[in-house]
C-alpha cells in the first residue's frame, strides 16, 4: 500500500485492485507492510525499502510452508509503488518477483516534485531531507534497474496530480524491462486505472504460471 511513506490502510487499494478476484481464482494474496516515515519517528524510505527487501526475501524462503506459490507477482501503489521498484530493481535475483506492476508511483524526486509541488513536504519527510538538497541517488529506482530485472508494467494515471506521470514515462526509459500503460481519463486512484491494473496482474500472473 501507498500513504506518501508516512501512513497506509490496504483497504481501498486491495478492494480497488480485485484482491478478492485474486482469490476466487485460487491465487494467495500476501499484503506487505513496512514502517511508516512520519515525523518523530526516525523512519525513512531507506528502512522502509529493507523491509520490503526483507519481505521479499521471506516471500521467498518461508511463503511456500505457509501456502504462497513459489512464483510471485508483486504489485505496489504511490509510495508502495516506489519502495517495491526499488526493492526489487536491487533485489538479489534468488529474491526478485518473476513480475512486477508498479502502480501510481513516485520515481524521480526532483522532477517530480517540480511536476506536483504538493509531494515536496511528504518526500522531505520520506528522504530525511528536502529534496535536492541531500544525495537520495540510492532510493532512486533507475539507479539500480537494469534489462535483466523481474519485467516490469507501469500502470498510471494521465491526469494524475498526486504523483505526475512524467515521474513513471521517466522510469520507463531507465528500466528497460518496463511496459508503461497510461490510462486516460483517471488520475491516481479510479475505476478505470483499477480496471487496468487488475488486467496487467492477470495477465502477470499468468504468464507466471505458463
């Protein structure tokens, strides 16, 4: 789940996103957690992306004792949506997801930032720092992305003003695993992005499957 780093409730995006679809297919559903940024607590995306690490990690090595496949289709929102890019752009191969949907996410903090000013206090609380004004290259997910990656799907909406658009096109140069589906008409959560989104983990998972 998302919650611009500082808070989440998985609630809306697991209704939004078809969980309840997911397991009517017979597929499992885990939902990953992560310590949130807010202020005071000392907490920033880079504890919370080793907790989606470590999650992955565990996903890996234990899921399957408690009934989660072997084959994993990983899928994050906003700020969810940036830890798992980064989390698995960096993740040792034996612990990547055989795919990834990234959905509404944030990339690029300065552009994106210049792109919807609204990010900047969120982000400052997520980078430690202002952004621009500290070295945040290791939270970047490009900066690790590479073709040999899990294969990616950007799912994001063209009116999105919470986190901009230009922030996933961006990353989908970088990573060049990455297919980009921008949904008109929608902008960071809405039906028609969640109608996309649950095509793009279908369609994922099934190809895990093959």
């Amino acid at each position: 789940p998302g919650g611009g780093w500082q808070g989440y409730d998985a609630t809306d995006v697991r209704e939004a996103f078809g969980q309840q679809a997911a397991l009517d297919h017979g597929w499992a559903v885990a939902t990953l957690r992560y310590r949130v940024a807010a202020p005071g607590t000392g907490v920033t995306a880079r504890e919370q992306s080793h907790d989606v690490d470590a999650a992955l990690a565990w996903i890996r090595s234990a899921g399957p004792s408690v009934g989660l496949s072997s084959r994993v289709v990983a899928s994050g929102h906003s700020a969810g949506a940036h830890l798992l890019a980064l989390a698995t752009a960096r993740a040792r191969r034996e612990h990547q997801p055989e795919a990834v949907v990234l959905i509404s996410g944030v990339y690029d903090f300065e552009p994106d930032v210049a792109s919807a000013p609204m990010l900047a206090p969120v982000l400052g609380s997520a980078l430690g720092c202002s952004p621009g004004t500290c070295d945040a290259t290791d939270l970047l997910p490009a900066t690790f992305a590479d073709a040999a990656d899990a294969p990616v799907t950007i799912v994001h909406g063209a009116d999105d003003v919470v986190t901009p658009v230009s922030g996933a096109t961006r990353y989908a140069t970088a990573a060049t695993a990455a297919g980009v589906r921008i949904v008109d008409g929608d902008g960071h959560l809405g039906p028609r992005l969640a109608e996309v989104v649950r095509r793009a983990l279908a369609a994922a998972t099934r190809s895990t499957a093959a």
